[in-house]
C-alpha cells in the first residue's frame, strides 16, 4: 500500500475511534503485528498485537470447529471492554470500549466504517 492508501485506513481508525463510547481502536495483522492506531495506555504495542491475534486466532478455530462463523470476540475488563474483530482476511481490529455500554450497539454502528476500512486494505 502507498502512503495516500495508509492516510485512508488512518482517518477511518480515526472515524471508528470517534464513536462516544469507543476509547481506542487498533490495526493489527493477523500474524500478531501491531499495524497503526492507539492500543490501550500503558500497553507494549507488540505483545498486545501479538495477545490479540492468538485470541482471535483461538476463537476463529473454535467457531470453526462448532461449524459456525465468528462475528466478534469481547473481553469483559473491571475497567473497559475490549472487542476483537475482523478487517479482512489479513488484518483484525481491536476495539477498546467504555465500561457498562452497549457492546453490540455499538459495534453496529462501527460495522460500515469497519467495511470501509476492509476495502481500502
């Protein structure tokens, strides 16, 4: 991808992260590589990229092996949410959300910009 491509995916992770309840939102390969975006404070972007793909990667597994397809994976925090999810066959998002908010509501509303994002990757 060229630098106006990147420009594109960045200002949609910017879009994503702009949703009231959305905290921070991150582009990681499948692979386990942190890509771009604002993993959660405090955090080593390569060990949480890497954590957040085996995750994905053993829910995708499960969901194959119950024949089943995987929409999302949410990990319930004391202190955030933070949901995992797909953004085409080689990227995933992670998407770190306010305590106590309505997780697949607002997943809906992330889900058109979430195709957005698919398309220009």
């Amino acid at each position: 991808m060229n630098m106006t491509e990147w420009s594109k995916v960045s200002e949609i992770l910017d879009e994503i992260r702009a949703q009231e309840s959305i905290l921070d939102v991150s582009l990681i390969s499948r692979g386990g590589m942190y890509i771009m975006g604002d993993p959660p404070g405090g955090v080593h972007h390569e060990t949480f990229a890497a954590m957040s793909a085996i995750i994905m990667g053993a829910a995708e597994t499960t969901s194959s092996e119950l024949r089943d397809s995987l929409n999302k994976v949410v990990i319930m925090l004391a202190e955030k949410d933070l949901v995992l999810t797909s953004a085409g066959p080689k990227y995933m998002i992670a998407i770190a959300l306010r305590l106590n908010n309505d997780v697949n509501a607002t997943m809906r509303e992330a889900r058109e910009k979430i195709s957005r994002l698919e398309k220009n990757l």
